[in-house]
C-alpha cells in the first residue's frame, strides 16, 4: 500500500511538473504585440507595453471641470492645478466660479483658468456650443465630468425620460 501511494505521488509530482513546463514554453512561444497605443493584451505585461510604447501621449495641457464651485469639483480643480494643468471650469455661477478661479491663481499662479458658464438643467445645446467655443484649439487632454443635476424627485438614470434629459 506504501508503495502504491508513492507511486501516486511521484505521478502526481510529475504531472504538476509536466503542466509547469509546458506553461513555461506557452509562454516563451507567445507571440509579441507590437504597438503605438498602450492596451492590455495577455500577451504582454503593462511593464512591457510601457517600454514598447514608441510615441508617448504629450503631457496633458488643459483639464475640463464641471461643477467646480464646491466640494469634489473644487478639490479636483485645485489638484490639477497643483499637478501643473490649465483649467476650464464649467459651472452655472459666474460668481462662485470666479471665487474658485482666484482661490486656484491665489495657491497656484501659473496656472492659466477659462471659465465657462453652463446651466445643466436647461436646454444644453447653447452650453455645449458655448464650451466647444471656448476650448477651440486648447489641448484639452481630461475631462472631469462633476457636475451634478437634480429632478423633482429621485429617478434611476434610466428611468428618465428624453424630454426631462434635454432640459425641454
């Protein structure tokens, strides 16, 4: 019976040791991605695709913030602007906004701000033209989408109906 159970474990051994070898050639017989965008593929590690990567993004420029007047918004706008980006802030109170972008130049000098005022709960159509007008040739390389909306009363996004969406 001693033997037996030996034998068992030597096959045992030897097919964890034959499944580990094989693994290993799968893996040295990968084919290699070859790339100019970085994306995980299980071919590669993300170490990897970082070494390949040929032609790395530029460094971001500007940062989009809506609802930058108070709480995360603000926190993110000031951030940013600690990291080094130019902003444009997105919101619907020209006041509160110029107070955030003074308090931003006050801690940050450098940064360059544009604010745009937007009301979320209307019709969008002139807001959205009004943002596109003012980040016309800016590198705008993240958006911060922040801006919080209400209804009359709590809704499911996907219960919303398209009339109430568009403000209409």
């Amino acid at each position: 019976m001693d033997e037996m159970n030996a034998r068992n474990k030597r096959q045992v051994a030897n097919d964890n040791t034959t499944t580990r070898t094989e693994q290993q050639q799968q893996h040295q017989h990968r084919p290699r991605v070859d790339f100019e965008m970085p994306f995980i593929t299980p071919q590669c590690t993300a170490m990897e695709q970082l070494k390949k990567l040929r032609n790395p993004p530029p460094p971001l420029n500007h940062a989009l913030v809506t609802g930058p007047i108070d709480g995360i918004g603000k926190a993110f706008a000031f951030q940013l602007a600690r990291k080094g980006l130019n902003l444009i802030l997105v919101g619907q109170n020209l006041d509160k906004l110029k107070d955030v972008s003074d308090a931003v130049l006050a801690k940050y000098g450098k940064t360059q701000i544009k604010t745009v005022v937007v009301n979320f709960t209307g019709n969008l159509n002139d807001g959205v033209r009004h943002i596109r007008e003012t980040i016309e040739g800016l590198d705008v390389g993240l958006l911060i989408n922040n801006v919080g909306i209400s209804y009359l009363y709590a809704r499911f996004f996907h219960e919303v109906d398209s009339e109430l969406l568009r403000g209409t």
